[in-house]
C-alpha cells in the first residue's frame, strides 16, 4: 500500500494586517487587468488598444497567480485547482508567514 501525504487544510488567517495582504493581492490578481485595460481604453482613446492591453494584463495576471501557486502550494496539493483567493491565502500564510488560527 501505498503511503500517501496528507492533504492539508488552509487554516484561518487571524489578523487584520494578513487579511488585508489577502485581499489585496486577491484583488490585484483579479480585478487589475480590467482596470488598466479601461485606463489605456480611455487614455488613448481607442478601444481596439484597450482591448489588447486588458488581454495583455489578464496572461500577466495568469503568470503571476501560477508563480505565486507554485511558491505557496504544497506539493501534494498543487493538482487541485485553487481561487486567486486560495492562492493568496496559501501565499500569505506559507510564504510570508502571518499567524493563523490551527483550529
């Protein structure tokens, strides 16, 4: 029989700082590419190039939540597929060490 890890649990980040790293990255990951792609919409007034950069924001976007992943992720978990949520959450507690609550 085979010996498999167990799979573990993302505890309950306990701090309001930590919370605020949670979501701020969350956000940056989810909602940046939509707002640049408006800003350089607006700011060069075509929509073809604002299209583009919002295209061009969400692969960056997508590159960076896998590098972040791949950091926090354990490696008997990384063939679940996680929330930009999740990955900020495993991020913050894994990679810079905020306290959590283990119940």
């Amino acid at each position: 029989m085979q010996n498999i890890p167990p799979i573990e649990v993302l505890p309950k980040i306990k701090t309001f700082k930590c919370n605020l790293l949670v979501y701020l990255i969350y956000f940056s990951l989810s909602y940046s590419p939509i707002i640049l792609g408006i800003i350089m919409g607006y700011y060069y007034s075509d929509i073809f190039i604002g299209f583009t950069s919002f295209i061009a924001f969400m692969l960056a976007s997508g590159i960076i939540g896998s590098k972040l992943s791949d950091e926090a992720i354990p490696l008997s978990q990384r063939e679940f597929e996680y929330s930009n949520l999740d990955i900020a959450k495993w991020f913050v507690i894994r990679v810079l060490i905020c306290e959590t609550n283990k119940g």
